[in-house]
C-alpha cells in the first residue's frame, strides 16, 4: 500500500512507502505544526491510502514545495 498527502481530494504529493514517511517528508517541507508535541498536518490536509506512483521517484522530485501547492 502507498501513501501520499492530499487536499480536498487533490494528491499533492508523490507516492510514499508509509504514512510514517509521508509525515516525514510533509514536516521536512514545511506543511506540519508541532503541538504538545505530536505533529499536526496544515488544515485541509490528509494522508491517505492510493495507488502506487507507476515510475519511481526520489527526495528531488517532491512536488509539494510552497511556490506547486494548492492554495
């Protein structure tokens, strides 16, 4: 099962292994608040299950920086 962050049902991201390395990869890029020290997706966020991106892709291809995401 792959995981990858979306936003009202848009995929914003490319595909992950885990939702674990989802959160990971979503806090490195700026898109998670830490509170009582439990991390929290931006509002309208989510993490869900989908189908596998169908080419392989690393850290420089991640598609969720500030200036490609959906507002």
């Amino acid at each position: 099962m792959a995981y990858a962050l979306f936003k009202d049902g848009e995929k914003l991201s490319r595909t992950f292994s885990t939702e674990e390395e989802t959160l990971e990869k979503a806090d490195k890029a700026g898109l998670v608040e830490h509170c009582d020290n439990q991390p929290v997706l931006e509002a309208k966020l989510k993490i869900k299950p989908c189908p596998a991106d169908p080419e392989p892709h690393d850290d420089a291809d991640l598609d969720w920086t500030p200036d490609k995401r959906a507002s």
